[in-house]
C-alpha cells in the first residue's frame, strides 16, 4: 500500500510540476551568493544539515540537496521552497528509489498495475468520445489492472535483470556502448517481444476471468492473438525500438522499469483497445 501511494503521489506530482528535473545552475542565485560568501567552517558545519544527493554519482559537489524536515533554523524561504510541486516531487522521487533498493518487485509491480490502470482509463475514454457511449467498463479496467501488476510488472522487472546481465557481461569485453546499447534493444526486440505479447492475450482472458468469477476461454484468447498479433508487433516496432534505446543508453538502470512503463501509457491505451476489445 505504501508503494501504491507513494508511486501515485509521484505521478500526481509530476503532471502538477512544471519540470521534471531541477539542474544545479536553476538554484536561486541569491541563496548560492549566501552560500559561497561563507567560510569552509560554516560551510562545514552547513552540510551536516543536508542529508540527501540525487545525483546517484557519488560526487558530493553536484546534484540536489535539501535539509530534512524538521531541522530547524531554516526561516520562512526554505519552508516556501519545501512546499512547491518540484521540491515535492524531488522528495517522492528519493521515496521510489528508496522503495526500488527495499523492494524492487513489488514496487515496480505496483507502478506497472496502475500505470496499465491509466492507459485502459485513456483507452476508454477515447473509446468514448468515438463510438458515443458514456459508461466505464469497470470489468476491463480490472482486468488490465490485475494483468499489469501480476504479469507486466514482474515480467518487464526478470526480463530487465537478464538484459542487464548481458550488459555486464559485454562491459566485462570493452565492448563500445553504442554496441552494447544495439545489442541489447536487439535482444529485446526479438526474443522478449515474442514471449512477452503473445502470452499478455491469455494473461488478460485469465484475469478477465477471475475478475467476473467465470472460466477463462483460451480459445477466444488464441483466436484473438492470431488476429490482432500481427498488427500489434508492427505498431511496436514503429515506437518501442527508439524507447528502447534511450532506456538503456541514458537511463540508470533502476529507473528503466519506470521510464518504460511511463512511456507506455500511451501504449497500454493502444494495446488495452485491441486486447480488451
């Protein structure tokens, strides 16, 4: 439940925030005069006071930092600065990777399920607009919801633990990181795509299933995947190869679960439409 909020705060936090991300030289100017006219003891003294560096490189002199709660002393500005969306959504944003270290499976198990709950939302409501009716299909939402969080999220988190052992085994080489990157969107592109979309068709019709209490029909499943498979590896193709590549060549690795899902929200309204159809 606590990933389940905090994901979903991110998110809410994210489309209220004007950026995304905060660079070192968008600091206000005043408070970095402040804090470079002060000497290397109070300085010193200065930074035991701040407890945390987004970076994630282990340099202590870049990156974003801000006082815990609490600390005291900091005067009515900093107070100001806590509450606005982008220090807001700095704070969830180390809450997720906190989560992601602690419990890597079920968080991103929990962002992918409410994630595809957003796309099937989109999905419909596109529908909507469309084909002229005007009630949610509660059944479908469900259904994906249960698929995105107990096959999508765990199938995308295993798969990437064996293109990032791949990755590892091809720096171990000196292998040149354009290759690598092409070497792994490659791997993705053929052998996870051929597992992953074909088994989603029965995933859905089991849980579509358990969510109305039925029993699943796998034939309409198969039937459906002979179908619309073919259109939905072409439509891939056109997006997720170019994803892909940005994913694993500029994205760190525990957040390429999250950059994936994200940007298949769009995706997931598109596939929610011809698997959920």
């Amino acid at each position: 439940m606590r990933q389940f909020l905090i994901f979903l705060s991110l998110l809410i936090s994210i489309f209220q925030s004007s950026s995304y991300f905060i660079p070192p030289s968008s600091v206000n100017s005043k408070r970095q005069r402040r804090f470079v006219n002060r000497s290397p003891k109070s300085l010193r003294k200065q930074s035991q006071h701040f407890d945390l560096d987004l970076t994630g490189g282990g340099g202590r002199g870049s990156g974003i930092i801000f006082p815990p709660r609490g600390g005291g002393g900091g005067g009515g500005d900093d107070d100001d600065r806590d509450s606005t969306p982008s220090n807001k959504l700095i704070q969830l944003y180390a809450s997720y990777q906190s989560l992601l270290k602690t419990s890597p499976l079920l968080t991103k198990s929990i962002s992918s399920g409410l994630l595809t709950l957003i796309g099937d939302l989109l999905a419909q409501h596109l529908e909507s607009r469309i084909e002229g009716y005007t009630e949610w299909n509660l059944t479908r939402m469900a259904a994906f919801t249960v698929a995105g969080t107990f096959f999508v999220g765990p199938f995308v988190h295993y798969w990437y633990e064996v293109l990032w052992a791949i990755g590892r085994k091809l720096d171990a080489q000196n292998i040149k990181p354009l290759t690598k990157t092409l070497t792994l969107v490659g791997v993705d592109q053929s052998i996870g795509v051929a597992v992953f979309f074909p088994c989603y068709f029965y995933i859905y019709e089991l849980c579509e299933a358990c969510v109305m209490c039925k029993k699943p029909d796998f034939e309409e499943a198969g039937r459906k995947c002979g179908r619309d498979l073919g259109g939905i590896l072409i439509n891939q193709y056109k997006v997720w190869p170019i994803i892909n590549l940005v994913s694993f060549g500029y994205v760190r690795e525990n957040l390429r679960v999250l950059f994936s899902n994200t940007a298949s929200v769009f995706w997931n309204a598109y596939l929610c439409t011809q698997i959920g159809s």
